[in-house]
C-alpha cells in the first residue's frame, strides 16, 4: 500500500524543495505545485502533489499520530 503524507515546505532551490515532515527534512520535486515557503504539501514518492491548507494538515498529523499510538 502507498500512502501520501504532508509537510510544510521551508526551502525552494528551482524545481527542489526541502520539506519538513514530522521532524525529517525530505527533499521534494516541486514541478506539479505552485507552493511557496511555508506551504503545506501533500506529498507522495518525492514529489508534491498538492498544496494544502493548514487544516488538513493537521487533520493528516492527528490521523498519523493515532496510527502512531495503535502501532505500540
């Protein structure tokens, strides 16, 4: 199964963007978005897929968090 997960994006260098997700700095193909620092990204396979509004950002953060629990 694949999953996407989102992050905010906190550098743009061209095409790349490091994005922060849960901790983890990932560096993300930014061709498909129109996204600014600060963004939140839906982002999936190293690339982002979508930009996000906050909410469902942290909707996504509470969803993996209550994963997160289950798991131990």
């Amino acid at each position: 199964m694949c999953i996407a997960v989102s992050g905010q994006l906190t550098e743009i260098n061209g095409r790349l963007g490091n994005v922060n997700i849960r901790g983890n700095i990932l560096s993300v193909d930014l061709g498909i978005v129109d996204a600014k620092i600060g963004d939140y990204l839906l982002v999936h396979a190293g690339c982002a897929l979508s930009v996000l509004p906050r909410d469902e950002h942290e909707e996504l953060e509470a969803l993996f968090a209550e994963l997160d629990g289950d798991a131990e």
